[in-house]
C-alpha cells in the first residue's frame, strides 16, 4: 500500500522475489529471476543480494548479471555488509555496478537525559513514544535474579533479570552473541532498555521497546552516573 516516489516519476518498477524466510536466497532463485526480468526486457537490475567468492562461474549473481550485460541491461548490487575486513567487498564482477552502503544522513540518532541533566546520543529506530518524564536507570548486573545469574545478567539475557527489580525502570545491558536483550526487558515490565556495543553502530537496530544502542564511551558515562545516585 501507498506510494513509491523516486528520482524518474515515468520509471515503472518490476520485482522479482528471490529469498525466503525458510530457506534464504537459493542461486536456482536467482537465476530465475534475472531470466525473467531480461525476458521482460527491463533497463536496469538492481539486487540487494551478497555475493560468493572470486569465481565468478560459481556466483548466481555475476553469472545471471553477465547474460543481463550480453542483452544491454546493466546490473546494479550491493557491496555487502562485512566490512571494513580485507578482502569483504562482495558483488565485485567487473561487469556489476557495486554500490557501497552510505553513511551520510542515514543515521537514526536517539538521545537519553540522564537525571543529572547531562545527555547521550545513541543509534536505535524506535516506533515508541515514551511519556517525558524520568525512569530509574539500574544496570542488568545490579537487577539480577541470583548472585549466579549476575555474569550473565549484565548482558540481560532471558530468565537471569529479576521482574520485580525491573519493572518500570529503564535497563542498561551489555551486548551479547544472543539479541533480544530489549525483548527480554520489556517482557518482564521494563520501560527501555540502553545497550552498549561497540559494534553494530552504523546501522540502527529496530528495538521492541524503547531504547538505543550506545558505544562503550558513553556507556562510561551510563556507568559513572548509575554508580553516582540511587
């Protein structure tokens, strides 16, 4: 529903669907499609898809972009997201048009008052609107449901945070290899939650309840302030 808007308002757009939820984007899939859309006899093919290795024969996407190229249509693909690693650019036949991810005004920027008066900026896309008024602020450490579950309770993993040491109170939790701290909070009663990574910053996380991701600079100065004030 609604209106695509674009720089060409006499562009017609075709797509192609190629992934899916179960099993991913299968090169058969892909292959499939960029038969159809040269059959359809489309100008441009855009596909936001990382590609394999250095063999392009092996590579759905340089092969399905190199018959396009043959029929005079350019393909346009994403760089892929694993940089800034040597050797991480994915898409990179010479017959493609690889496109890098920007980060200019693309950042979605959240901002928490500390009771202090002082403030810190975050990254985080969240559909909430928090009444403006201040929460208690703890640490996952500090909430925990054991002295066991503390370790693991810093990073707000499930069942390790006590409900009622938590409820209506924002959290700040450390990042762990398992997301969802967020989900976890809110679960159990918990207003928000602030997460400290020092990855995963250029591109904004969608929170399920209110909240934003910080790097471990300002997560010192979460730190000092909840260790300051009751």
């Amino acid at each position: 529903m609604g209106t695509s808007r674009g720089a060409v308002p006499s562009a017609r757009v075709a797509m192609y669907k190629v992934c899916w939820a179960s099993s991913g984007c299968s090169d058969i899939d892909i292959l499939a499609a960029f038969d159809a859309a040269i059959h359809d006899g489309v100008d441009v093919i855009s596909i936001s898809i990382g590609g394999a290795g250095q063999n392009y024969a092996l590579d759905s996407i340089a092969v399905g972009a190199f018959h396009a190229m043959k029929k005079g249509i350019i393909t346009v693909a994403s760089a892929g997201n694993d940089g800034p690693s040597w050797g991480s650019v994915a898409n990179h036949a010479p017959w493609l048009v690889t496109v890098a991810a920007s980060g200019i005004d693309r950042e979605f920027k959240s901002r928490v008052e500390l009771g202090n008066g002082k403030s810190v900026i975050g990254t985080g896309v969240s559909l909430f609107d928090p009444k403006q008024k201040l929460y208690p602020l703890v640490s996952g450490a500090d909430v925990a449901k054991s002295s066991a579950s503390k370790e693991s309770a810093r990073f707000c993993i499930d069942d390790t945070l006590d409900p009622n040491k938590v409820k209506g109170k924002l959290v700040y939790c450390m990042l762990s290899s398992m997301w969802g701290a967020d989900s976890v909070v809110k679960g159990i009663g918990g207003a928000g939650t602030i997460i400290e990574s020092s990855q995963f910053l250029d591109a904004s996380q969608i929170f399920m309840a209110p909240g934003t991701m910080v790097n471990d600079t300002v997560g010192n100065v979460i730190t000092n302030y909840i260790q300051s004030t009751k």
